[in-house]
C-alpha cells in the first residue's frame, strides 16, 4: 500500500478564532483516515498551554466581519472598529464565540486537543518560542512533544502543510 | 458468500447503501469484511447505538456524537474502525455519509 496522506497545520496564532481550523480541519482529517500533525509556534502555543487553552479570547478590532447581528441584534450592521476597544468588547465577543460554537457541539480546546490526540494526531511545540518565553514541558498539555524547527520538517516529509 | 450479498444490493460511488431497507445485519457482516473489519460484540454497539440515532435525528451521528452517546473513547473507536470511524460506521450501518464536522 502507497504511503498515507499527512496533513500537517502550523498554528501560529493564539485566539479563540485562529484556534478553532486546526484543530476542526485536523479532527476531519483523521475522520477521512488521513494523518495529522500540529505544529504549534509562536502566539500559537497559547492554545496547548495549560493555563490558556481554556481562556483563548477573541479581540473584535481588526475583524472586519463582527455584525451586531451576531449579539443577537435584530439589525444586523458592522460594528464599528472603534467600539472594540472599549472595556470588556473582548470578553463580549469571546463569550458570544464560545456560546456559538457551543451550539454547534464544538467542545472546549482542552477536550478538543485530547480528542486529537486520541485519534492519533500529533502535537508539537516550536522550541525556540518554548525557550524564547520561558516555559518548559510542565506549562504543556499532556502528550505535547517539543521538537525545533529542523525536528518538525523531517517529521512531516511528504506531508501537505497549512500555516495559520 | 459475502460478495454474493453485496451484489444483491446498490451502493452510491463512495460506497454508502443506496436503499437503506436493504440492510440486514447480514449485510453489515459483509461491508464490514470488505472493510477489512471483523464485527464484534462491541462493533455491534456502535452500529446499534448509530442506526438509533439515524432513525431518531434522520442524520448518521458524527464521532463526537458517538463517542459522547456509546461512552466509546475516540482511541478505542478508531481502533474498532480504523481511518475514520464515522464514516466507516455509516457504510456498515446501512445510514447515509455523515455531514457534521465535529
């Protein structure tokens, strides 16, 4: 039998928005029986992190497509960019994003990436940013492996590679 | 034997059943042996907890939905149906391709 195919996702970003198509396009991808890596590095390692994972937020400035109808507003307008920075703006639109993709049975990071890692993904961590920000194996879930750069592309040869 | 009951039924390009009267557990006994599956007691569960669900929700359960339902970890499911376990499951289960991403 021919080689099977790898998908490999390097998450480079940390909030609650930039975590969510790794790990839904991974946890297809071992649905359609083909192998998955993560590659978490930079802001992105907020999302193995133990202390973050839960806590990832979603800043509304910057992101063109908030609409009030989102908040359950009968007018459905843009919101303007500057309303994002008042006080609590993140935390409104972080709930309203956990609550919608509640809805939708998308579970918590935390049970998500185990769930991944069940199924046979791979987790790993850029140890350069690892090094850079201090942390060590501890701050990582469970099962997070930290490998360099070099590690990380002679891990995914052959493999198709999507950057977040 | 197996491939004489296979051919007694149609199956769309991806290999789901076209009629889903046509099932018999006979008949998952045999997709799963062209599956390269061997059914057991615990096969078994998941596609009895699966056809269930179908017939309730009219939709084949994504695997969260079977993992959280059967109390099946997600290891174990991808052991019992290697490379995809929900869609594997349809296939054997008679039910139509699973449309959920999660």
């Amino acid at each position: 039998m021919s080689e099977n195919r790898h998908m490999a996702f390097i998450c480079s970003k940390g909030n609650l928005d930039m975590a969510y198509p790794a790990l839904i396009m991974g946890w297809a991808a071992l649905g359609n029986g083909v192998d998955v890596t993560i590659f978490f590095t930079f802001w992105g390692l907020d999302i193995i992190r133990k202390k973050t994972m839960d806590r990832l937020k979603l800043p509304p400035v910057g992101i063109a497509g908030m609409r009030t109808g989102m908040m359950g507003l009968p007018v459905d307008i843009g919101i303007p960019q500057i309303m994002g920075v008042l006080p609590g703006m993140t935390e409104v639109a972080t709930a309203l994003m956990r609550k919608k993709m509640e809805e939708l049975e998308v579970p918590p990071i935390s049970e998500f990436l185990q769930m991944l890692q069940d199924a046979g993904a791979k987790l790993y961590a850029c140890k350069m940013t690892v090094d850079m920000m201090g942390l060590t194996q501890d701050d990582f879930m469970d099962g997070v492996e930290i490998v360099t750069a070099g590690d990380f592309i002679d891990k995914t040869e052959g493999a198709q590679i999507i950057f977040i | 034997m197996s491939d004489d009951i296979l051919s007694t039924v149609a199956f769309d390009a991806e290999g789901y059943l076209v009629n889903p009267d046509d099932w018999t557990p006979e008949l998952a006994e045999a997709i799963a042996a062209r599956e390269g599956i061997q059914l057991t007691e615990k096969h078994w569960q998941v596609i009895n907890f699966c056809r269930q669900k179908a017939a309730e929700t009219g939709k084949s359960p994504t695997l969260r939905q079977i993992s959280v339902g059967t109390g099946i970890s997600t290891k174990e499911l991808f052991q019992l149906f290697p490379k995809g376990p929900a869609k594997r499951v349809a296939k054997i289960a008679g039910l139509k391709k699973p449309e959920g991403c999660i």
